[in-house]
C-alpha cells in the first residue's frame, strides 16, 4: 500500500481520507499526480527486506532526513521471543496439532517400552508410568513444535 507525506509533514496510508480545500473528501490513491504536486502531497519510498516472521523480527521505520524514504531492518528472534512463539502455538494448538503430537509422544512410548523389554526382558509392566503435570506436558508440547 502506498504510503504519503502530506504538505503539514502528516504521514498517512493511500486509502486514508485527506480534506482537500476544506471541502473535498478524497483518498490520497484517488488523486492524479498533478493533484498531488499541486497540494505538495509526496510518495513515500519504504524498503522493507525479506524476512522470515518465524525466526526474524522487522524493525524500524527509520525515517530519511527528508522524510520520503522508511527504511525497516530485520534481526534474529531472540530465545525468549523464540519460546514466546512456541508457548502461543501451544496455546492456540488446533486439534490437528495435538493428534500430531499426540501420536508422536504415543509412538516413542511403544519405541521406549520395545527397547525396555529387550534389554530387560519383563522388566515393563503395564501401568508403571509416572503421571505428569499440565507445565510437564505444555513443555513436552513446546518442544515437539
């Protein structure tokens, strides 16, 4: 979407409404570019570089000394901004995630047991599992995603 400086140094969105003359009501998008020299309206450049949302974070704008050019930069998530993601998937796991991970937790259980019962041979009993709580599992559930 582009992006304006007005002449009284406002920024606004192409689709936002700008009084004209104290009277018209008009879309900076909507006006010609004779129009918008004619009322000192500027394009606004703005560089933004790729970026992927899931390890990196957008930062900036910062503004030209002229004001017609936003740049934005892009850094690495830091651990915590890392593990604030997981615990937000975690809690906003649709059902299709949790049979996923369900089923993953279920098939290193029968992995673990068949490795037990060789090494050991009747050393599993059925029932032998320790119980854990709600922080166990959502840190399990952090860890799989």
């Amino acid at each position: 979407m582009a992006r304006y400086l007005l002449s009284d140094g406002r920024r606004v969105e192409g689709s936002n409404l700008i009084v004209i003359n104290n009277v018209n009501t008009r879309s900076c998008d909507s006006l010609s570019p004779a129009e918008k020299t004619a009322l000192g309206i500027q394009a606004i450049t703005v560089v933004m570089p790729p970026f992927d949302y899931t390890t990196e974070v957008l930062e900036g704008p910062v503004i030209s000394p002229d004001g017609l050019t936003e740049t934005y930069t892009k850094r690495a998530k830091t651990s915590l901004e890392l593990d604030a993601d997981k615990d937000v998937r975690v809690s906003n796991a649709t059902q299709q995630d949790l049979l996923k991970i369900v089923l993953s937790l279920e098939n290193d259980n029968r992995l673990i047991k068949a490795r037990i019962n060789v090494l050991s041979p009747g050393s599993f009993t059925v029932g032998q599992a320790n119980q854990i709580t709600m922080d166990q599992l959502k840190t399990g559930l952090k860890a799989l995603l």
